[in-house]
C-alpha cells in the first residue's frame, strides 16, 4: 500500500486529494494545525476512529514552521509521496503577514525538503510542490508556460517563488523526484470564503434569499484561468507518476474577468446584471429577474427588482500591487500527463452555487424558524 502525507489536508485542496488518493487505495497522512476550535469540517466526512480496524487515514498535530516535528512525522509516517499544499495561501493577506509568509510557504518547503534528507529518504520519497500562477505576476508574456519568466507582485508570490527555486534546486542537487505544479486559480463549493469566487457566489446566493442587500468587491478587471479543485488535484497525483521528475503549468488556457464571474454567478440564479460606472464608482445593478426561475429555486424576490444595486467597489479590497492578467498554456500536461480538466468555467460555477444556495437555505430556514444563536455572554 503507498503511503501518502498531505501537508495542508484542512484546506480546499487537501480534501479533495485526501479522498482521491484513499479511493486509488493510499494510506493517507495528513498535517494538521492544533486550533482552539475545529478546523477538520473539509475532511470530516473522511475521518475514521483510529480504534476501528482498517483505518487508512491518520492526521498528525504540525506546522510547517517547526522543522523537528516535520522531521519527527515524515521518520514516523515513511511517506512514498509528500503532497505540500500548507501555505498562508491568500495574497492579499500576505501584504499583511509578509514575515509570517514567507516562512510558512518559503522556508517551510525548504523544512521539509531537508527533512527528506537529513532522513536519507531522498530516494523513497517523492515531493509535489505547490507552486502557483501568482509567480508570473506582472505580465510578461501569454498564454503563461513553464518557460515564461516570473514576477511575483506580493509578499506571497515572492515566497512561493523561493519555494519553486529550491524545489528545483534540491532536485538537481540531491536527484529527489521534487517537482512543482504551477496551477493556475482553481476553486469549488470548498474554497475558502474569502477568495474571490466563494465570496461572489455565496453573497450571490444570500442576494437571491433576501438575506444580504450588497456585495463589496474589489478590481473587477482582474482577469483569471480559474479551473475546478477536483480536476487539479488529480494532475497533482499524475505529476508523482511520471518517469522523470518535472515542472508543469496546469490551467485551462481561458481567462476570465472577475466582473464576468459576478455575471455569471446571479445568471445560475435566473438574475441579470449589468455593470456601468468607472473604477471605485462602478456598480453592478439588476437589469431583469427570471420569475419562473425564483419559483423554482425558491428565491426571496422582495429585494430582486430591476434598478437595484448589489454590486459595489470597495477600495479596501484593493492589492498594493496587482496581477492583471493570468492565463495558463497547459499543453505540457496536456501532452504529457494526458491531463485535461472536466469541468469548465460554467460548470464550476453552476456547482459553487448550487452548492452555496443550499448552504445558504439552511440559514434561511433556520432564520424562519426563530432560530437565534444563543448569546454566551449575556
Ligand atoms: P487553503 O488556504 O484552502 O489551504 C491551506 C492549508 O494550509 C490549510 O490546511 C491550512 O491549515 C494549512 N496551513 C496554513 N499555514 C500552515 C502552516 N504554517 N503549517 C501547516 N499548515 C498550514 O489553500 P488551497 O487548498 O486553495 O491551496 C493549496 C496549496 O496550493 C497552497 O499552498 C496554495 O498556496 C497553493 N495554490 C493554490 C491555488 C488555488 O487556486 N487554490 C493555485 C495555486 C497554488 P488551516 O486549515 O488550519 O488554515
Ligand atoms: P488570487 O485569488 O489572489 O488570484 O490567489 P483571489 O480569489 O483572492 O483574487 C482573484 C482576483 O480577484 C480580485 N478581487 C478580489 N479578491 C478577493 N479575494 N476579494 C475581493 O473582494 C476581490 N475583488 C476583486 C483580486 O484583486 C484578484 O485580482 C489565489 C490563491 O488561491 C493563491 O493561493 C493562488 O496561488 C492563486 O490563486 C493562483
């Protein structure tokens, strides 16, 4: 049985490889962060009680920032494949935690990379990398290849950059089938609510349920290639597979804007916005409301009249500095790994709000029914 260890299995990513590689029959070990409150809900439905036989899933206490306890997990854990998907993962935070970033997602990949070695398990276990389009940053070139230079345009982007160089370096140092996967934007019902599309789709679906009035956003020209979770992940695993150890672009070679995103997102639920106005003013306003469509998603059309606004800037969302423009060339995985993605951009957004607007009814339901969280302070 392959032994695999998932850094980062609490995250969108995590889950789904967690539950891909027990499927292919992997023994699954996953880092987890002590928190003072659950912070498993992703894998939850994975978990299974360590006194049952057969178990196949283990989740260890851990951080990248603490090199004895990686080095104490991979000695007792043996891993064939060591995914590393941990990571202070959003860009805009990073401008707020630079230090903090780079030394989870720079000098961490280092800390594990060096644990492999100071274990002499450099030629047992393979290392996948979790590398990221935010390295090409400032546009140099499109559609983005593995051989387009970087330019990475935040706290967070510097210290993946770090991460690729070293994951390359080791491997040509120490010949360990390291390699990075440069995966452009992927997303799904599990992404983080803070990032662009979870926020847009969730707040999409409260619109539609009378449960908030507005959504604040911030640049709506960003252009992105995002791709669906649950297609990455796999390319992740095929990128392990391989004879030889590589770098590969995974995308899906469409960009989109976030203003389109938005579009989109209240089209799944028969809502047609339009946007008008420059820059900070720009708003985006209801300009019709399929009414067979609210009766047969049971949306709240008190609030869903033409001329309303739900969409606004906020500048606060605003990046000190910005990536315009992602789009990713992935006829390398294409070509190589005979990787190609199936879900594409419409289908990942009608599964993020069929997904959100069913989340979101609980809370409706819940609100209906005279439900109030109960005040712990009083
Ligand atoms: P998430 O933010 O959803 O998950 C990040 C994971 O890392 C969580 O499990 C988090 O734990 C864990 N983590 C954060 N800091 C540490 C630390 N210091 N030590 C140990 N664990 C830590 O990210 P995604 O799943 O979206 O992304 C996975 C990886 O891929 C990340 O490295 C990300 O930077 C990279 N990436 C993501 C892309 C995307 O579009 N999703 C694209 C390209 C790269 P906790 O749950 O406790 O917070
Ligand atoms: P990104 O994702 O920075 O590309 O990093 P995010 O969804 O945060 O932003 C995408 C684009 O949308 C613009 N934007 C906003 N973003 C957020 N979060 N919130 C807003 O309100 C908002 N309004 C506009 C942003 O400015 C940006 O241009 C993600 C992360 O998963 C990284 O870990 C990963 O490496 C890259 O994708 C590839």
């Amino acid at each position: 049985m392959k032994v695999a260890l998932i850094t980062g299995i609490t995250g969108q990513d995590g889950a789904y490889l967690a539950e891909f590689l027990l499927k292919k029959g992997y023994f699954v070990h996953g880092l987890k962060r002590r928190s003072s409150s659950f912070n498993t809900d992703r894998i939850d439905h994975l978990y299974q009680d360590q006194h049952e036989q057969g178990v196949k899933m283990k989740l260890h206490y851990g951080d990248l920032t603490d090199s004895t306890n990686l080095i104490r997990i991979i000695q007792e854990t043996q891993p064939d494949e060591i995914y590393n998907l941990a990571a202070m993962s959003h860009v805009h935070v990073s401008f707020e935690m630079p230090e903090y970033t780079a030394n989870a997602d720079g000098i961490g990949t280092l800390r594990l990379l060096e644990a492999i070695r100071i274990l002499g398990m450099e030629k047992k276990t393979k290392i996948y990398q979790a590398s990221t389009s935010e390295l090409y940053g400032l546009v140099q070139a499109v559609p983005q290849s593995e051989s387009t230079p970087f330019y990475p345009r935040s706290p967070y982007a510097v210290a993946k950059m770090y991460g690729y160089w070293i994951t390359v370096n080791y491997r040509e140092a120490y010949k360990m089938y390291a390699c990075n996967g440069i995966l452009f934007n992927h997303e799904s019902p599990l992404r983080g609510e803070t990032f662009v599309t979870r926020k847009i789709t969730r707040a999409a679906c409260k619109i539609a349920l009378g449960l908030q009035n507005c959504l604040y956003l911030g640049n709506l020209s960003a252009q992105r290639d995002w791709g669906h979770a649950k297609d990455y992940i796999e390319a992740m695993w095929l990128i392990l597979q391989q004879e030889q150890p590589e770098d590969y672009v995974i995308a899906t070679g469409i960009t989109t804007t976030v203003r389109d995103f938005v579009k989109m997102s209240f089209a799944e639920l028969g809502i047609e916005v339009e946007f008008s106005g420059k820059d900070e003013h720009e708003r985006g306003v209801i300009i019709d409301v399929d009414q067979e469509m609210v009766a047969k998603l049971g949306l709240n059309d008190a609030n869903l009249k033409p001329g309303t606004v739900v969409v606004q800037v906020d500048e606060k969302y605003f990046r000190p500095t910005e990536v315009d423009l992602l789009l990713g060339d992935p006829t390398k995985a294409n070509t190589k790994l005979g990787w190609k993605p199936k879900y594409d951009l419409p289908a990942l957004v009608q599964d993020m709000i069929q997904s959100d607007l069913h989340l979101m009814k609980k809370d409706e339901y819940l609100k209906e029914g005279g439900f109030k969280t109960l005040n712990y302070f009083e």
